[in-house]
C-alpha cells in the first residue's frame, strides 16, 4: 500500500474501533451513508480522500464527513507481562 492507502486503512480502522465504544455517535450517521474520514491540518491527504470518496460514491448516497484531529499514539494493551528467562 502506498502512503496514503496505508493512512486511509489505519484511520477507517480506528473510526471502526471508535465506533464500536461509542454507538451513538454511529447513531447520527445515515444508514448507507459513505463515511469520509479527514484529517485536520492535513489538505494534502484531506484533497486525496475526497476525490476517492467522489469517485466512489454510488448515486444519491448520503456522504457524511467525519474531521478528526489526528490519531492518538499507539500503546500496549498487554496486561501485566512477565519474563521468564531460560538458562
């Protein structure tokens, strides 16, 4: 994947993932809808997801566009790792 097909694929997974603890904010987008994810600060990226979603979208869809400030960084969610060492 090149850069931002990687950018999309991580942003449309974490959307998933917020959407997921966060079931009324899902609530507010229309059923069907394409759902564009962009990225404050960012117009390169922002332009390129547009013209995707433009060239995708089916006719008379609902486009609902979701603005995030950016991603979090990734942390562990390991719980309380143990080492053991052998010889």
């Amino acid at each position: 994947m090149r850069g931002y097909e990687t950018k999309q694929a991580i942003l449309v997974t974490e959307f998933d993932r917020y959407v997921m603890e966060h079931p009324e904010f899902a609530d507010r987008i229309p059923q069907g809808a394409q759902v564009v994810i962009l990225v404050e600060g960012d117009e390169e990226f922002n332009g390129w997801a547009r013209e995707l979603a433009r060239r995708q979208r089916e006719q008379g869809q609902p486009v609902v566009y979701v603005h995030v400030k950016g991603l979090r960084p990734v942390h562990s969610r390991l719980e309380e790792p143990v080492i053991q060492q052998i010889a």
